[in-house]
C-alpha cells in the first residue's frame, strides 16, 4: 500500500478514536443530517426579488425578538409555527391561510391564496406564485392564475436597530391589496389554526433536579426534542375589538401549567382581526368541515356569530377560526386591507416553596418575555401596536433601504438582508434583558460562544445592548479556572444569569476565550465605551491567564479542544494558531486603551513568538499544514483546512493588522481555491481535505461548514484580494440552500431544515466590501473600498452609533463619505482616515490626516484629493472558474 495513503488512514483512525470528549450534541448531528443526493448543483438563474413557485420548505420569520415566530413561505402557506416554540417549530397548517372571493359581472369564484393541488374548505389553491422575502417583510403575488382581481399579501413585523421594545413585538401584519380590470367585489378570508397550548413538555419529571447540563447524562434527559407534545388545552374564542381592529380572540380556558418551565411560549391567547372596514364578518370555530366555509364560497361573508364558543376541547385535533372583510373594488384603483395576527403569553411567577424540583431552573432563571415590562395583557400589546404600526414599519425599512439602494448585486442583497433572520428563530429575549442565542438543534443549548465570534455582527451592529447581555453572562459565569464556558444556557433549562449562575457549567475551548476578548475589545473600538471594556478588564486577564496555562512545554501557542469539535485535530493547529495571534492584537488594542504599558510590552513579545512558531512548524511553502505536535512533530502537509487564516481574517476586520505576511496569505488562499473548493460543487468544500486521497474527509453529517467557509476563506480572500472568487463563494453557499427553499433554515452541518445560529456571518461583509471600520477613541475610520471595474459603487455601512454610504466613481475619481443615519447622542468625531487596501499587506497602510469630521446624519466628507491612497486595491484575477489553469503560490520561510 502507497505509504502516504496508508498514514492518512491512520490518522483518520486516530481522529474517530480521539473523537470521545464531549462534545454536546455533535455526534448526534452528524448522524442526523446526511447529505443528500441532488442538494448540491443546479440552477442559478434567480430572481432573487422575486422568486417562481419556488420551494416552500421556509419562508421569511414573522413576529419579534424572544416571542416566538411564524413563517409566511413562498407557497402561501403557513410553515415553521414557532409561537411556542422556536426550537422546534410545528412545520406546517392546513388551517392557516388567506383567501380571495370575487364577484366581477355576476360571475363569483373563490380561491385559497395557496399554491397547491387540493380543494380544502369547498376551495382550490391557485398554481403559480411569486415570492419577495426580505426578512421580516414577505410579499406574495399570485400573477398567472387566470384571476380576475389581482391580489398581494404583503407581511411584516418590527425590527428597528437599538430598539429593543418594538423589535420584540408578537405581532404581523398582512396587508393585502387587491387590483381588478373592472369594476368588483371582493372579499378576503384569514384564517388562523389554534395553536395555544401545543408545546414540548415532558410528561414526567422524577428524573429531573437541579444538576447542572453537562454531566451525568442530563443533557439527554433535558433534550426537549424528544419530549412529547403537551396535550391539547381547551381553547374557546370570541369576538374582539381592539384600537381600530375588529377580530376574534382565540384563548385558554384555564391557566397552561407545564410539568417544566422552559423558554417555550405559553402562549394562552391570539388575535386575528383586520381594520375596520365595515363589511366584516367572523367564523369563530371550524374544522376541516367544507360547510362552514360554504356561505364565504357563495357570498364572500361568513354568518357571523356573537356567541362565546369552545374552540378546540382539551386534547382533541386543534379546530380554527376566521375573519372576512367583503368590499368593493373600482377597476384599475389598488384596494388595500390591513389583517393583524398576535399572540401573548402571561408572566409567569415561581412559587419556589410549591414547585417540585427539576420542574424549573432554581438559579435565577427569568422564563418571563421582555414584553411584559410593558403590556399586562394581549390588548394593551395589539393596541400599542396599531397605534404606532406605521412608525415600527417606515423605521424597519430604513436599515434595508441603503442596501436596495446599492450598487450591489441582487443576490447580495437577498443573501445579507436574509442572513439575520436568525434574531427572531434562536435568539432568546428574558424580561430582564438576559440573552441567550440557541445554537440550533443540538438538543437545546445555547449561548454557544465558539459560533458566536462568526455569528455576531448582525446583533453587535443593530442590537447593541442585546449582544452585550449575552456578553456580560459569558463573563459572568467564567469558570473559576478562568476560561469562558461553551454555553450559557438551555432552552429547555435555563439562561445564565448577570450574576453568574448558570445550567451548562464546564465545558471548554481555547477560541472560547479568544472569540469573548476578541468581541469585547472590537465593540470597544467600535462604540467608544471605555466604561464597558473596564468593567472586564480583570475578566480579560484571567482568561489570558487561563490560556497560559494551556500552552505546552517547547511551544508558545495554547492547544485543546475548538469550535471544530466534530473532527479532532492536532494539538498544535493551524485554525487556533492564527486565532490566538489575532487575540494577542486584541489583548494589545486593550493595552493601548488603558495605556498600560505592560500589556502592551507583553503582547507584542508574545506575538512575535508565536507568529514566529506558526510559520516555522506549520507552513509548508504553499498553505498551513492542519496541524502536528506542540514540537513541531508529526506535523499533517497532506491535510488542508479551510480554517487556517482565521486568526487573519478576524485581526484585519478588525483593524490590528495582518497576522501572517500577505504573500502567506495569498499563497494559502490560493491553495485552498486549487484544492479543495475547485473540486466540489458549488464550492461547498469540506473542511478537511486529504491531500493523498483527494477528497474531503469529514464525517458523513458534517460535510462542509458554510458559515465558517464564508468568514474564514471568502472574506479572508477577499481581504487579500480575491474579490471575485470570494464573492462567487458567498454566492454558492446561498445557492445551495435557496434551491431547496432553505435560505430562513440554513444549516451548518449539511443543506437541512434546521435554523443554525452562524447565518448572520454575512454581516462581516459590509465592512470587507466598503474597506470601512472604526476606532472611534483614536479618531480613525478605515476606508478603502473595494473597486473592481470602472462603474461608480455604492456601498453601505452600519456601525452601533451611526450607519453611512461610500460612493466612488473610478470614471471621475469622485470618492464621497456620507452619513446616513445616527442611533445615539455621543459626539463622534474622525480626523484620520487610514487605508488598508484589499490585496496589499497593512504594514503598507496610509494615514491620513483630516480636518476633524463630525457624525452627523447627512454631513457629507468628500475624499476624492486622496483617490490614489484610498482606492489603490490590489485584486487578483478569478481562481475559482478555471483552477487548473493556475499555478500554486510558494513561499519559503529562511528559519
């Protein structure tokens, strides 16, 4: 046997049979979620702002922050009904629905607004639909089905950045409007399932207590997606009027008592209803029976009822209800109705002396939503929402805005604007403010800190306060041997608290700690606060001690375990070894802020070292070795790995300079272009690759990490230079889940129905294509935006305080700053502008010096005098398209 291939097979052996720490829920996810055949490859001609019959697996998320979701999918249909439980959604209803009755010259009709085959309540669905989803809004047309009035629904929740109160609404709004040729009637129906009380509990709870998560088998026990669904409640509804909204109110007849408290939403009531319009008309109570629809079918109203009524009796299927507005319409003039959906769940409070052990986390945990600081009950809520909806709506559009705006490509657009979508899937919001991310599947933990430093941005950049409470517990619950935890909390257990209880204690990685510095020091860069980064000052240190200890004799890099927790690595490893280069940058840049010298003196020296270690033991003339012995030993040259320049990707974005020379950096890009993502399709390369067997090895169920691929090779590329070889790997990794109909349920393991909290990544992007970012304590804003033809570009930016635009027309060398918008009060000014082309090594980066500009909305900093030293990239020729026609790159290292 060729002696190469037979130590690659042993080092495979020995990777599964080190594979035996625990690793919380890995295992079972590789087994999971297979790859399957077809899933990759296939079209990529999209009309990404509206989408053709286009599969209906997800559909954008609609509802708030921490309240639970629903999703509205290209079909129409109603998917991923998250109002209890975001974690595990029930995937669909056929009871759930819009409607259209017509009359137009005596001939009427009726359609459900659902693109299927069937005939559900006397009516059939329509073949053909067109889908714009641009999280939270939906826009479903209905174009090519022989309609005789034309209808759009039009869907939206609130998520306004830094504003926390109306981003955490559990209310949507559909706004359908409605065109006809001629002169009409027309009604529209919506109808809504009663999911109250439909949750995961598990039916006996003697084998709980209070122990914590991650010893003695209780993550198992505590998997509340093996758990049973609670039994159905009894549900009644009545006619309701709120503000300006006639509906019907589905609720609980009694209290909802769960065996176990978790962060599902006991929801006990729900609101459909629609503006006044007159002509409105209710069926409280309906099954699958085509009779009760059959006065909507014959005269587009219902036989209203004003009797209270039982909805759904406890534990039978869950019956529905329905509100009809009939009106009419004027040929050629748009007719809009406006229908609401909302749900509330009421404030729990613990009875701690009652309630038996393990039936709720003891340590503090808040089950409670960040509502109730607010509303008491569903009409306060609804209410407040009407009366302010067209504020929440125009303020939710204006972060969009700039990138429709932008000379970006559509699929660009969709892809960023979409990738924070998982704010409202897996974030968990508590009444007291504690945040805690659900990492997605993985039995229910969350607050997963080693996803967390891809997964960020979305919510550092928008939702300031809520990144910091996730922040703060991380800190809070640090480990008294001074490293930061794996999680902070449960889904079906608890959050850790601000003061430092928490159910997942245990449970370390090195990029733990490196990934909460990293955060704490950018945000610091970022927003200017001092006050925060002191107050973890004594928290950094340790950690950094922490990672001293973890160094091992002859070498100066710390090893253990990482993120890439389901494929062992090398003690000493290429991913970590850059990581904590770029840590090191962080614990300097926290040295320089707090002017201590010592800090400073002490990261510099560890650096040099280390970086020095790096090179020498892992180079291999062409990329990063995946790894070896802390001596340099064993070292694996025929193992590549896409997660090698993360440490560079991360220092660059941040500001504190390349980790490795650029002519390393290319050289290692353009490696794993040749090898590794050239031969798989659509570029979703595995993680590792085997040199001597050329093919990926990872496990069977974990075959590519797309987040990770995205910041860690995509934008590091593109940083060195690979413009359009970045840019056509971001655009593959959202092809192949948007074939699918998962662009809101991205994976990370495999392309699957699963909400993976690292989509947000693409986040980072903003910054890499404008060349921006911010030290607002030393005044500086980076600039250097990428320009990769002759036509002007625009390209929008969002820091926490303040968002704005590049524009740069190569043609008249015209480069212009703009602000375009500021969220805080805070007297920010720039006087130096420092520039790190795309392609060109950062210690070759230019300063300079401005008049001093302040942020402001719609003051205007005109830099076209410094073209030549801003705009100055140096961008290499496509890879990707034609690998083989490229050489490798060397460079030798003189030790």
């Amino acid at each position: 046997m060729n002696k190469r291939i037979l130590i690659s097979i042993l080092f495979s052996v020995l990777l599964l049979s080190l594979h035996g720490q625990n690793n919380y829920g890995v295992e079972e996810a590789n087994t999971k979620f297979s790859l399957k055949q077809g899933v990759l490859g296939g079209s990529d001609n999209f009309n990404y702002l509206s989408l053709d019959d286009h599969p209906d697996a997800s559909g954008v998320p609609l509802g708030g922050i921490g309240v639970g979701n629903i999703n509205l999918s290209p079909s129409g249909t109603f998917s991923r009904i998250g109002i209890n439980n975001i974690h595990y959604p029930i995937k669909g209803s056929e009871l759930s629905f819009f409607s259209l009755w017509t009359n137009v010259d005596g001939q009427t009709s009726a359609v459900r607004l659902v693109r299927d085959n069937g005939t559900r309540q006397g009516m059939k669905g329509i073949a053909h639909t067109q889908y714009k989803g641009l999280f939270p809004f939906a826009e479903i047309n209905f174009l090519h089905n022989n309609l005789v009035v034309h209808p759009t629904i039009r869907a939206y929740s609130g998520l306004i950045p830094q504003n926390v109160k109306d981003s955490s609404l559990p209310v949507v709004w559909f706004e359908v409007d409605m065109l006809s040729d001629k002169d009409a009637e027309a009604a529209i129906a919506f109808s809504w399932e009663d999911f109250i009380g439909l949750f995961k509990d598990p039916s006996d709870i003697s084998c709980f207590d209070n122990g914590q998560l991650l010893s003695d088998g209780r993550a198992a026990v505590v998997n509340g997606e093996n758990w049973p669904m609670h039994e159905k409640v009894e549900t009644q509804s009545r006619l309701c009027n709120i503000h300006q909204l006639k509906g019907i109110m589905q609720y609980a007849t009694d209290s909802i008592c769960p065996n176990k408290l978790t962060y599902q939403n006991y929801v006990n009531s729900v609101f459909i209803g629609v503006e006044d319009e007159g002509n409105v008309s209710f069926l409280p109570v309906y099954n699958k029976n085509e009779e009760s629809w059959r006065s909507f079918v014959e005269t587009g109203a219902f036989a209203s009822s004003d009797d209270k009524q039982v909805l759904t009796h406890k534990g039978d299927a869950s019956s529905a209800s329905a509100v009809s507005v009939k009106t009419k319409l004027q040929a050629g003039k748009k007719k809009t109705l406006r229908f609401v959906l909302a749900w509330f769940a009421p404030e729990l409070y613990i009875d701690a002396g009652k309630m038996p052990i393990g039936s709720y986390w003891p340590c503090g945990a808040d089950y409670n939503k960040y509502y109730h600081n607010y509303f008491d009950n569903i009409q306060e809520l609804v209410s407040y929402a009407s009366e302010n909806r067209s504020r929440i709506l125009l303020d939710t559009q204006e972060w969009q805005t700039p990138i429709l705006k932008s000379s970006l490509p559509d699929w660009y657009k969709f892809k960023l604007i979409n990738s924070g979508y998982v704010i409202y899937t897996n974030m968990v919001l508590a009444k007291g403010g504690e945040v805690m991310v659900n990492e997605g599947a993985m039995g229910g933990f969350g607050g997963t800190m080693d996803q967390r430093l891809s997964a960020h941005p979305f919510y550092q950049k928008f939702f300031t306060q809520l990144d910091r409470s996730e922040m703060d517990i991380f800190a809070a619950s640090m480990d008294p041997e001074g490293y930061i935890l794996h999680f902070i909390g449960h889904y079906y257990a608890g959050i850790g608290s601000f003061n430092g209880k928490v159910p997942t204690e245990k449970g370390w990685m090195v990029d733990n700690c490196s990934g909460w510095i990293i955060q704490l020091v950018k945000d610091y860069e970022q927003t200017g606060d001092i006050t925060y980064l002191q107050r973890h000052v004594d928290e950094v240190k340790r950690v950094m001690r922490f990672l001293y200890s973890r160094i091992p004799e002859g070498s100066s890099i710390p090893v253990g375990p990482t993120t890439y927790d389901d494929f062992v690595h090398p003690p000493l490893y290429s991913y970590y070894a850059s990581v904590w280069l770029a840590t090191l940058k962080a614990y300097q840049a926290m040295g320089e802020a707090l002017q201590d010298q010592d800090i400073i003196e002490e990261s510099q020296e560890r650096f040099a070292i280390s970086q020095k270690e790096a090179i020498e033991k892992l180079w291999t003339g062409r990329f990063f070795a995946y790894g070896c012995e802390p001596d340099g030993s064993k070292r694996l040259d025929n193992v590549l790995f896409t997660g090698q320049l993360a440490g560079q990707f991360l220092s660059r974005y941040c500001g504190w300079g390349d980790i490795y020379p650029m002519d390393i950096v290319k050289a290692a890009t353009v490696s794993q272009f040749k090898i590794s993502l050239s031969k798989s399709t659509d570029y979703y390369a595995n993680k590792v690759w085997d040199l001597n067997l050329n093919r990926g090895i990872d496990n069977k169920g974990s075959q590519c990490w797309p987040f990770y691929l995205e910041s860690y090779t995509a934008l590091a590329g593109m940083q060195a230079g690979f413009y359009a070889d970045g840019m056509d790997i971001m655009k593959h990794i959202q092809l192949v889940h948007l074939r699918n109909g998962w662009t809101w349920t991205q994976n990370l393991w495999n392309p699957s129905d699963i909400t993976y909290m690292t989509a947000p990544v693409t986040w980072f992007s903003t910054d890499v294509l404008a060349g921006t970012g911010i030290n607002i304590p030393r005044k500086e804003f980076r600039l250097s935006p990428i320009i990769s033809d002759s036509d002007e570009v625009s390209l929008p930016f969002y820091y926490p305080d303040f968002w704005g635009e590049v524009y740069a027309n190569p043609q008249t060398r015209t480069l212009r700053l703009k602000i375009t918008k500021t969220l805080s009060d805070k007297d920010i000014v720039f006087n130096k502008i420092v520039s790190m082309p795309a392609g060109i090594a950062c210690t070759d980066k230019k300063e300079i010096m401005i008049p001093d500009f302040r942020i402001k909305k719609g003051n205007i900093l005109d830099l076209s005098q410094y073209w030549d030293q801003i705009v100055d990239c140096q961008l290499e020729k496509a890879i990707l398209p034609e690998a083989d026609k490229h050489e490798f790159r060397y460079v030798t290292i003189n030790h």
